[in-house]
C-alpha cells in the first residue's frame, strides 16, 4: 500500500515569472493570474485518508530570486479563526499554513515557513529520524533556526489569504538545472483540531516527508553567495549577595563586543564567531527536582549553535551543545554536496581556571536508498591535560515503507595526567513499525560503565534497557463524537550493564497509555504504571543510622515492587480566546534517597488567555508532594506557580514579563524501616525549606532575523519560608541590554 501511495506522488510544474510583486496579503497582480494552483487538500489528523473538511487553495509561482506562495483558506464560519500578533514562532495556537520545502528531494529534511492569518511567522527543519524519530506523526520539527522571508496576511468574509515570498538566499539546494523539489503543505484548523495535507499522508508511514508531493520546472535560479556579518554590543550589570542577610553588592557595569559571519553557498554554509553572545533573554521554566537521581535535559537556546543543529543530531544525544558553556570564539562548517551531509564545530571555552577547553565536533551522515542513512560522530574537549573522545556510527534503514532499523555503536576514550586512560561503549539496536492500526517500537541500548560525553547528553552510565512498546489505534466514523482512540503499552527493563541479559533487572515496570480524542479538539489521555526498583548499596556507602545514640551502618531494602500509578490528562480545544490543560497523578514511587517507598500526589495545570490579538497571557502550575508509605509522613512537597504575559503591538515590537515562585520543602532523611534519622558522611541529613521568586522583563525589537535590539532585567529573591510570603531578600538580579544589526548581501 505505501509504495503504491509513493508511485502516486502528485507532482505540480510551477511556472516561471519574470516580475516582482508587493507582499501586501491581496494576490491581486497578474502574476498571481498565471500561478500553478494546488487543491485536493485530505485529512491528516485525527483520522487520516479523508477529504479536509475545510477547502484550501495554494497558487505557486517562482521569479528568478524567490518562490512565491499565495494561500486562500477557507473556512464555513470565518468567525471561528484564530489568529494573533505574536512573536516568532508563537504561532501553534493559532490557524495556520506550513509549507515544506524539500529543496534537495531527498525526503529526509525539509525547511519549514509557517504563516499565520495575519503573516506572522514561525520557521525551522524537519528532520526525518533525529533525536526522537516519529514513530506516530513522523519526524522532528525543530524551530530554532529563523530564516529571512516574507509574508502578510489579511483576514476576509470567507477565511483567510496570506501572501509568502522565500528568497532562494534563504535555502540551500543542489547545483545546476532544472531542479525537482520535494514540496508539502499543512493547514491546522485549532477551532477542530484537525490537520490537514496537500498530498495524501497515511499514518501507515514511516516518514512524513517520503509522502510529499514535488514541484518540478525550476531552473536558472539567481542566489549567489549569501553574506551575513552581525556585529553587535552588550552591556550588562550584575549583583548577588553573597550570603544570606548580608549586603547586596553589585558590581560595575560590563560592555562587551563581538560579530558573527555566515557565508551562506548553494548546497553548505560557513559560520564564524568572536567573542559571542549567548545570553538567553528567557530563564528556563522551573523543573521539580526533589527526587531526581539523574541531570534533566535543557534545550539549546543560543543563536550561533541553532544554525544547521539539525545536521549534528546523533542517537543516544551524543551531540549536546549547551555543554560547551563559556565559548570566546568557534567556527562552524554545515551543508549537503550529492549524497552527504557534514557538520563541524570548533570552539575554545573559557575556563576561568587554567587554559581554555579545545572542543571539536563532527558529523558525517550518508543518504542510502530512498529513505536511509548511515553516520559517523566524532567528538572531543581537551582541557589542561584532560580529554574527552567519543566516536559512533549510526545507520537508519525504513524498508517496505512502514519500518526501519536503527542501530548504533561507538565509545568514549577519557584520561587526565597522572590518571589511566578510561574506555567504554555505547550501543542500540531498535526496530519500529509505524502502521495505521498497529505500530511497535522495540529496544535495547546499552551504556558502558565508563562511558562519558563530556559534549553530549548521557546522564547515566553503566546501564543497559530494554522496551517492547505496541500502538493499537482505532477511528471512528466521520462526524462521530470519538475520533480516534490511540494505545501504547508494553514493559521496559534496566539491567547492570555488565549484568544485561544474565541477572535480573534492576529497574523496570509496564505500563499503558491511552489517548481518547474527541471532535471540537478535546483530548483525554490515560496512563497506568507499574513499576520496581533495586537500591544500590553502593550508592548508600557513608550512611549511617541514629538508633538513640548508637550508631550502625544503614542498608535500605533490597528492592521494592509493584508501585502502581495511574495518571489522566484533559487538554480543551484551542477556543477563540482561550485553551487549558489538567492533569491529575497518585501512586506508589521510590524515594531515592533514602532507600524507601513513597506515596506521590501530583498535579499541573496551564491555562493561556488571548484577549486580544495583541495580548496573550499563560499561567501554569506544579504541585507535587511525596509522602512515605511507611508512617504517612511527608518527605517532600514543592510548588511552582507561573505566569507569563506578552504584548506585542506590531510584529516587530515585543513586550514580555514573566514571575514565577517555588515554593520547596524537603524534611530529614529516615531509615526506611523504622523511621529513625540517617547521617551521611557523620552528619545528619536534615532536610530544609526555602521559598524563591523570579520576575523577568524584556523589551524587544526585532525588525528581521538577526538585527534586533533589546534590554531585560531579571531578579531572583529567597525566602527561607516555604509557607509564608514573608522574609524574601534580593539574591541576584541583572540588566542587559543588547544591539545587533544583520548586514546581509
């Protein structure tokens, strides 16, 4: 069925017109007159194979510099479109279009331009079998990267028209003439939930972008070399308090400079930078860490390293680039040439201790077949004396359109002066199915006891998994209250790695997850776990316990079992001016460390407002509390309100203000069995409370990618009070302001 699907692509041929045209929303031109037209738009999501109950028209026409793109959507009751002045890529609450343009026909990336109503913009790449390989909607959409195009919009009494010119200095794409690009569009509906497609996209795929359609009839297009130079200054001043119920100091004002290069070629780019800038002008959100045994994983927000990030995506995250902290200069190397796709990066961190960190990474990926590739990753930091190697190959084949195989083997090589050097593997093996009623997705990897990656995201080593996850999905009649119903159960085990496969697991459970999607967009989703847990004694070496002035050495239960928890979840439609999610979590867990079992109790919410279209406001909140099973008592308890708030007037003007509070509680550790205190190291373990609260503003102007001008300031205060809103004292705060203008020929 699917290789008929592919024998059926639909291909359009565009027309070439010599002219140029006023992006204003209108399509009124005469070059609009001559555009090819797509139509025939199918259903994609909930329920995927049916003609879209909204009809979209898209006309298609290239001039020599730029691909244009004229959208006509319509819709049966225009009242229900949303649509919003936000800022970039903030636009997934609202209607909109997303064109893909697979410029290299290869089915394995695609760059992504989505519009909404009003032509406010979000961009970034699809990238077939990343990180996390679409084993139900296919693919990783990443929108970090922003490219330089235009688009307006304009609402009207049957729908929406938008306007879009792509330069082709914004893309990269093979050399020589005619060329055949691959070519999707999506229309997103939020009044219903529903996803629709140009061509006809099946579930039963294991890739979005092989399902596409092409246009073909380009040639003789004029881009150029692409050059871009950013120079920019910052200025910034800090103050701390040093500890606590001392004076607040702040120190002089810092002003820094630097610039950043891009030559941008046909087919691969060259970034160059000095003396960067990697401020974020966001905190990230607060996470629950009370019972984390393990680094959670924060997403790259830095501009030098978005560009072409997808191309250094690895399995098993090799590749992690918030790890290189304090660069003073890099230079980076990323395109496609024929079959092969590269990625470099050199950087020197700044270590305020010694001499600078040397970091290199490299990617090499091949294209094989219609669909599969092969890779090798190599990364290195030499620090004072100390390195850090890692080297894997990787290799993702699909078959018979709806599987693939993805496997992966390498290994680190670490060592320091006067230390033996260390090394240890890293392997996976996984086979997927992702079929129309019935997918799976099964397992093993394997993480050697020494393994490290000092530029990478391994947070545990010395382990090996396994899972046997299934999908089931049904779908109902069209017009039915339940659209669809979609399953994921099945069992994952961790083992010892030098154990796997001989000794019993250490870690593991099952569970099964159920998504109920109802017409109007409400979604309800249902979890139940199981799990268990051995403690590791070595992981409690030092602990001893207090028995009333006798002291002894504390062994927590061996293992602990059948820990069942069940969780549910209800999303609401995207309404016109507002949209909600809740959910609700009890159940057994383990309390790491302390060797016990426990009881949690948690629950979120998030609300988002958009008054107006101008306005949007999101508010969210954590509750999580941990009691032990033992007595009742409380072990922990944290909560973390949130609310962010966004004016933005014009597209290019931005106004945003955050808070958010925790409030944490975490009470002395206790012999699992009787209760009585532990000391580690022969200090008691007492626990704490604390109450912190972080206010953030921004200012923002951002006329185009690249040239913007900003000043924020954030503070963060600490209470030593979780339960009372009293006792707060300044512990840092910080302005900034930043200007940066894109020169760009």
């Amino acid at each position: 069925m699917f290789a008929l699907l592919l024998a059926l692509q639909t291909t359009a041929a565009i027309p070439r017109i010599d002219a140029e045209v006023r992006i204003d929303g209108r399509l009124d031109e005469a070059a609009w007159q001559q555009a090819a037209r797509l139509t025939g738009f199918r259903q994609y999501q909930p329920v995927d194979g049916r003609p879209a109950e909204e009809r979209t028209e898209v006309l298609v026409w290239y001039s020599p510099r730029a691909i244009h793109f004229g959208i006509i959507a319509h819709a049966r009751d225009p009242r229900t479109i949303r649509a919003t002045v936000a800022d970039r890529d903030a636009i997934d609450r609202d209607d909109r279009i997303t064109i893909y343009l697979d410029t290299f026909d290869d089915r394995r990336r695609a760059f992504v331009f989505a519009v909404n109503p009003l032509g406010v913009q979000a961009d970034g790449v699809h990238t077939e079998g990343a990180v996390s390989a679409g084993r139900l909607f296919g693919g990783t959409l990443d929108y970090s990267p922003d490219f330089h195009f235009e688009s307006r919009g304009a609402l009207t009494d049957s729908g929406y028209v938008v306007e879009v010119r792509i330069p082709f200095r914004s893309l990269r794409y093979p050399s020589g003439s005619p060329q055949r690009w691959g070519l999707q569009i999506v229309r997103n509906v939020p009044e219903s939930g529903y996803e629709d497609t140009w061509t006809d996209v099946r579930r039963a795929g294991a890739s979005f972008l092989a399902q596409s359609g092409r246009i073909e009839g380009l040639h003789d297009l004029e881009r150029g070399v692409v050059t871009e130079v950013q120079p920019f200054v910052t200025a910034s001043a800090d103050g701390a308090r040093p500890i606590a119920g001392g004076r607040f100091e702040r120190g002089d004002p810092h002003f820094d400079a630097g610039a950043n290069l891009r030559l941008g070629f046909t087919q691969f780019a060259i970034d160059a930078t000095i003396n960067p800038d990697f401020s974020q002008i966001e905190s990230d959100a607060g996470l629950v860490t009370v019972n984390e045994r393990f680094g959670l994983f924060v997403p790259e927000k830095r501009p030098f390293f978005l560009e072409g990030i997808e191309l250094f995506a690895t399995p098993g995250q090799l590749v992690h680039t918030r790890r290189i902290v304090d660069p003073l200069a890099g230079a980076k190397f990323t395109g496609k040439i024929g079959p092969w796709s590269m990625a470099y990066l050199a950087a020197l961190d700044d270590e305020i201790s010694g001499p600078d960190a040397v970091v290199n990474i490299a990617r090499v990926r091949r294209d094989l077949g219609g669909s599969s590739v092969a890779a090798l990753t190599a990364t290195s930091r030499e620090d004072r004396g100390a390195f850090n190697r890692v080297a894997a190959a990787d290799a993702r084949i699909v078959f018979e359109g709806l599987y693939y195989f993805e496997g992966q083997l390498g290994g680190s090589w670490t060592g320091a002066d006067g230390a033996p050097d260390r090394t240890s593997p890293i392997w996976k093996l996984e086979l997927d199915r992702t079929g129309r009623s019935w997918g799976f997705n099964y397992q093993v990897n394997g993480i050697g006891d020494d393994f490290a990656a000092a530029l990478g995201f391994v947070p545990r080593s010395g382990i090996a998994s396994a899972h046997v996850f299934n999908r089931f999905s049904w779908y109902g009649e069209r017009g039915a209250m339940l659209e669809s119903v979609t399953m994921f159960f099945g069992p994952r085990y961790l083992w010892r790695h030098d154990g796997f496969a001989r000794e019993r697991a250490i870690e593991g459970g099952e569970e099964v997850t159920a998504f109920a999607r109802f017409r109007g967009g409400w979604v309800l989703t249902g979890n139940l776990s199981r799990q268990f847990v051995e403690f590791e004694p070595a992981a409690y070496e030092g602990y001893t316990a207090d028995r009333g002035g006798s002291f002894e050495p504390y062994t927590p239960p061996s293992r602990i079992s059948d820990l069942f928890t069940p969780a549910l979840t209800l999303e609401t439609p995207t309404w016109q001016r507002a949209n909600a999610t809740l959910s609700l979590a009890r159940g057994a867990v383990p309390i790491f460390t302390e060797g016990s079992e426990g009881r949690i109790t948690q629950a979120t919410a998030a609300l988002e407002l958009r008054p107006l279209t101008v306005v949007r406001v999101e508010g969210s909140a954590i509750l999580t509390r941990i009691d032990r099973e033992r007595d009742g008592s409380e072990f922990a308890r944290v909560l973390i309100p949130r609310a962010k708030v966004e004016y933005q007037p014009v597209r290019s003007l931005f106004f945003r203000g955050v808070g958010e509070y925790q409030s944490q509680r975490v009470d002395a550790l206790r012999d699992a069995r009787t209760g009585d205190p532990l000391l580690i190291g022969g200090h008691y373990a007492s626990g704490g409370q604390v109450g912190a609260l972080r206010a953030e503003w921004l200012i923002s102007y951002q006329p185009t990618p690249g040239t913007v001008a900003f000043a924020g300031y954030a503070s963060a205060h600490q209470s030593p009070h979780a339960d009372r809103w009293s006792g707060f004292e300044r512990a840092l705060d910080g302005f900034f302001v930043k200007l940066a203008y894109q020169f760009r020929r």
